[in-house]
C-alpha cells in the first residue's frame, strides 16, 4: 500500500511542496501562498508531511496536525547535506524527501505553545548570563524572533520592527533547532522540579524571580549605603 509523503519548504510568503506517492520518486510539485496553504493540506488524506526543524515550522506542525497529518521537523543541517545543484525552493523540498529516507536522522519533536514560550525564557535567560549589560535590542531581537515562531508572516514583523527591508527582517527565521535544545535540557530533564510543579512556577524558579521581602531588603540596603556616602 502507497503511503504519500509531502515536503514543505517554508518561506516569507510562497512554500514549495513536494508530493511524493513512493520513495525516491516525486509525483507532483506545487507552490502555494501562506493564504492557501493550510487550505490544500485540509484538502489531503492523511499522510507524512516534512517540515526543516526551525522556529516557525513548529507552528506549522501545530496546524497540520490537526488535520490527520504526522508531522516530521527534520534538523536543517541534515536535510542541507542532500541539496542537489544548486540551493532553491524545489531543490529544497527534495532534499527533505531524500533526508527522510535515511533512518540515522531523527526529528525534532513539535513543540507546544507553551513548551515554545518555556523555551523562550530559557533563551533569554542564557543571554542575560552571556551579557552583563543588557541592550534593548535584544529584547527587540527576542521579541521578533517569537513573532516568527508563532507565524507572524515577515512583513507584519517588518513593519512592527520599522525595517526598510525585509532582508533585514529575515534573519529572525533563520533559527536552528540544536540552539533551543541546551536551552531546555534541564526542565526536560526535570530533576529540578518536584512533580506537580506547574510552568507558571518552573518559569519563577528558573528565573529566580525575587520576592517582596527581598526586593524591601534591597532597598533598604541602597538607602542605608547613600546615607553613609
């Protein structure tokens, strides 16, 4: 029995899609706007859909899961190594059938909004501890980069941000999966937190966010140090 696997390049605005019925073989190439594009899945039976593991494919995912389809992330350095000729969108959709073949590439599992947003603080927390001086471009940067994991096309992110170009806007979706997964590794591991903690908690914790009392004690401590000086 024919299994069907579909490849998905994803792009700002037009994703190319590879339908393969047999492996090693593409039956049919189409490319579809951002507006027609979960209408054609919702349109398919049932089959394996390739994504390349990035920050906005999982959104993506979310979505075509929820139509029947088994999703599949695939690391994006993996898929790379089966381009053929030149780097295209076609090129692309291949690759992914090709890279799906090899049973040594494992995918990435697809996230939830929530374990997405988790992800998020750990990232930005891993910045704070890089940088003792926080510039606000960085929470510009962050702030755009989680705009384009939850699917915000590029050109309503360009115009939030006020870039004149969207090349400038692109490098917001050029995330890779191996950076989030050092990020995470410590609440998937979960020795840190007791069973019935909840994210709201894990997040506080992770963040050492300060109490009441300690943040009067602080104060108290300035005033006491200006009045000595």
């Amino acid at each position: 029995m024919e299994h069907t696997t579909i490849a998905v390049d994803l792009a700002k605005s037009v994703f190319q899609v590879a339908v393969s019925h047999r492996a090693g073989r593409v039956d049919a190439e189409r490319r579809l706007s951002r507006d027609r594009f979960l209408a054609y899945f919702a349109q398919q039976p049932p089959a394996t859909v390739l994504l390349e593991a990035c920050g906005s494919s999982h959104h993506w995912a979310r979505q075509l899961e929820q139509f029947g389809h088994v999703v599949r992330l695939l690391p994006a350095h993996d898929v790379h190594r089966y381009v053929r000729r030149n780097k295209t969108d076609r090129n692309d959709a291949k690759a992914l059938l090709e890279a799906a073949r090899n049973e040594e590439i494992h995918p990435a599992p697809v996230k939830t909004v929530e374990h997405q947003a988790i992800t998020s603080l750990h990232c930005l927390r891993s910045t704070w501890l890089r940088e003792i001086n926080l510039h606000w471009h960085d929470l510009r940067h962050e702030y755009a980069s989680r705009l384009v994991e939850r699917g915000v096309p590029l050109a309503q992110v360009r115009d939030l941000l006020g870039h004149a170009s969207i090349v400038t806007t692109e490098r917001y979706d050029n995330q890779r999966l191996e950076m989030l997964q050092a990020a995470v590794a410590r609440l998937e591991d979960g020795k840190d937190f007791d069973a019935g903690t909840d994210a709201t908690d894990k997040v506080s914790r992770i963040f050492q966010v300060p109490t009441q009392q300690s943040l009067a004690d602080s104060s108290d401590h300035s005033r006491k140090t200006l009045r000595s000086n």
